[in-house]
C-alpha cells in the first residue's frame, strides 16, 4: 500500500469546546467563533483601502499565539499569503497585549478588529513589518449564535470520502500511515548513522517525553548530556538532567520538609561536583513550558523517567531487541521511582496514592514515534503489529485533520481508534490540507483518492 500513496502524494503536490454567549456585542471568544464561521463575509477592505481576501480561515489555534493559524489571505493583486490572523476588539489591543513584541506573532498577515482608536494606528511585527489591518461590524450579525464552530471546517474531500466504501476509506489511511512509518524510520536511520544506535534513540525517547510542547527542550537535554556520557556517572544521572535543565538553580533548602528535602538534598550532593564543569550546558528558565502542562505530565517527573531510562539501559536494549512491542511496553510501565510515584513536582506535595511514571497514553506514543521506527529501520515487518496498536489519546492536529477529511461522518471515530490509521490521517493532512493555499478549490487529493486502489 505504501506505493500507491507516495505516487499520489508525489504526482498531487499542492501549495497544516467552546462557549458562546448570546450578547449584543460579542466577547472576544464569540467574535472569533462568528469570524470562523464565516458570518463577517471573506472579502474585505482593510483601513487603508486595499482589497482584502480570506481564501482559508485557517485553524483555531488553542495555544498561546495568534487566534487562527495556517490562513491564507490575498491582499489586492499579490498572490495569497499563508500565515495567520489575530481578532480582537480594540485596534491598540496588538500593542497593549504585547503582541508587537512576541515572536509567536511574526507570522501574522490579518489583524482583525471591531473598534478603531481615536488616532491612527498601525499594527507592526517584532520584525517591524507593517499588518494589514480590518475592522469589522458587529451589528450585522445574528442576535443568536448557538453553534458550536468545530477547530477547522470540513473539506472538499469529506463527500467523496462518505460515499466511499469504509474499507476502501481504511485502505486510504493504511497507505499513507505506511508511508508516514518508512519516513520515520529513514529520519531515524539517518540520525543512527550520525549518532549511533544507542545515542540516536535516547534522543527519540527523550523528544517522545517531551511530547509537544516540551519536545525541543528534552530533545537538546539528550544532545547535551549524551548517553554514554550520563552512563559513566550511572549513580550521578538524575542529578545531572535536573542540574543542566535549569531545575536545580537555587541551594536553599530551608523551605522545605520531609521527604522533599532530603530528595532535593540528594540532588544537590550529587549535582555539585558537576556544577561547574556542566555550567554552560545548563539550559535557560524560558526553554520549558511549564504553565499550560498537565501535572502528570509536568517536565521534571518526564525528566526523571528519562534519568530512569538511562539508568536502566541495558535492560531497554534486552527488550526492544526481542522485537516485539509487549516487550518494551512491559519494560517502559515497570519504571517507578520511591520520590516520583507520588510527586508531580519537586516541591509539590505528595499524592494520596501512587500513579504510574508513564501511562499507557504515552508509552504507545514512545512505541508509535519511535520504537516502531526503530525496527522498521532495520528490516523488520511491523505492520501486523503496529496495524492494531490502540491509539490512547487525540490532539489538536488530529482534531483538525479529521474535521477536514470526515466532517461530521459517522465513521469517524471508528476509524480513528489505531494508532496506524491516526498516522495516516495526519500524514494525509500534512502534505495535501498545510500544503493547500485554495480552500480546497484546487487540492487534488479529492479526485486521486477516488482513483485509489
């Protein structure tokens, strides 16, 4: 299945619950919601008279950054433009929310707004590029909104895809998630020729824990602090990841009691012998993000499931070379650890009872991103196996995705339930919905998965 799809992808290359309050003047998630919903319109004026266009209004953005990303605007006669649009309901709100001064906005190419200041104003990037700027009327709306707009709107592909055959829509999904399984396991084929086998999946594993938002500092931790080197100093390794991930910075120990302390103080003791030869390792405050995380899923209990991986090596080796996933999922939900079964964090207070290190959600996440690669990569046929891995959890891409491709089918979560098909589905969204400038208008994948067989 594997060639059908990368012939399709390469012959069709194409250029990625809220509430609403029925006011007179929406609040500002409302105004968002009517703008995605289309009810403003798509052709504009913006304030200094150019014609303005809203090809594809792109994808809720439900992170920090700009209201919608992936939208493609035509200002006059320019060719459209990919980025994304910020709405708000004051014209100042760009400055007065820092948003002139966030890297996360650079990439804006429509503010959005409802009143006008009292003087003129322009709306600039960090980069001090000028953003064209559309006020919008609120009174032309409908007094009710009671819709839920979905993340993304369907796409053209969504009707042919409801009249296709369910094993023919699996077929579909199966290609491209083949397709998206050798891909990994080139990428990581080439990082093992750099790197070495062992050291290339230690930096895998260490992103997988990261998960997204996390993924580039536990990444570059992996990168600082290679395996082999971690391993010379096995009784040193916790240590170490905490005290070059910045999470050791402070030597006062007064604050706290109990069994906190005496792990804190642990910590220090074997991070101070290291302390200075490791200074310029240690990764900045500002690289993790911390605020909007789980606590299950806060970096430092991540960090110390990391340090238990290093610590137990060998034995990940002994299961992973038996090839098989139970092997190494058995391993990976054994891990557990007297401080952190029962801490989310350093400082925080216990847990009334003891919750597992890594949960089923994130070992199939390790397996799916990167041991399956891994055996992929050499030679082995996985796909019996990797075919009915049970996808645990959803995210805000795959969300998207499949709002795109299925709309409200009926089939949709059925055929979202593995881990494969859920690959595929974003493989598929990656390379024809983030490729496509049109609204769908002129994305082939419609007719070329008519012609799929």
């Amino acid at each position: 299945m594997l060639d059908p799809y990368a012939q399709m992808r390469g012959t069709a290359r194409v250029r990625d619950q809220s509430l609403f309050l029925p006011l007179t003047l929406p609040n500002e998630l409302e105004l968002q919601a009517r703008w995605f919903a289309g009810e403003f319109g798509n052709k504009f004026v913006s304030t200094t008279g150019q014609q303005v266009e809203v090809i594809q209004f792109g994808t809720w953005n439900r992170e920090s950054g700009p209201d919608f990303r992936h939208a493609v605007v035509r200002l006059g006669e320019n060719p459209p433009a990919e980025g994304s649009i910020e709405i708000e309901l004051l014209d100042r709100s760009w400055e007065t929310h820092g948003h002139a001064a966030n890297q996360a906005f650079e990439d804006t190419v429509l503010h959005v707004f409802v009143e006008k200041s009292d003087r003129e104003f322009f709306t600039r990037t960090r980069s001090n590029r000028n953003v064209p700027q559309v006020q919008i009327e609120p009174s032309v709306l409908p007094q009710a909104f009671t819709t839920n707009v979905p993340l993304a709107r369907p796409g053209r592909c969504q009707a042919p895809l409801k009249h296709l055959p369910e094993e023919a829509v699996r077929s579909i999904l199966h290609g491209a998630s083949q397709f998206r399984l050798r891909k990994k396991a080139s990428a990581l084929r080439a990082k093992i020729q750099i790197h070495g086998r062992d050291e290339a999946l230690f930096q895998e594993i260490a992103g997988a824990l990261g998960y997204k938002q996390n993924k580039l500092a536990f990444t570059v931790l992996a990168q600082r602090l290679p395996l082999g080197e971690l391993r010379k100093s096995s009784a040193d390794i916790e240590a170490l990841l905490f005290g070059v991930a910045g999470f050791l910075d402070s030597p006062d120990l007064g604050a706290f009691k109990g069994v906190v302390r005496s792990y804190l103080r642990d910590l220090w003791d074997r991070w101070w012998p290291h302390r200075e030869g490791t200074q310029r390792l240690i990764l900045p405050s500002k690289t993790w993000h911390i605020t909007s995380t789980r606590p299950a899923n806060h970096p430092q209990r991540r960090l110390a499931v990391l340090a238990l991986i290093a610590q137990t090596w060998p034995a990940l080796m002994r299961a992973v070379n038996n090839g098989t996933g139970s092997s190494a999922r058995k391993h990976l939900k054994e891990l557990t650890h007297s401080f952190w079964d029962t801490h989310y964090t350093i400082t925080a207070d216990p847990m009334s009872k003891r919750i597992a290190l890594l949960g089923e959600s994130r070992v199939s996440e390790i397996l799916a991103n990167v041991l399956y690669p891994f055996w992929t990569c050499l030679g082995a046929d996985v796909w019996p196996e990797y075919s009915k891995l049970t996808a645990t959890l959803s995210n805000r891409r795959l969300e998207t995705g499949a709002t795109r491709l299925f709309g409200d089918d009926p089939r949709r979560d059925d055929l979202l339930r593995t881990v494969a098909n859920q690959q595929g589905l974003l493989q598929i969204y990656e390379d024809f919905c983030l490729q496509d400038n049109s609204d769908c208008a002129r994305c082939p994948f419609p007719e070329q998965m008519q012609k799929w067989h």
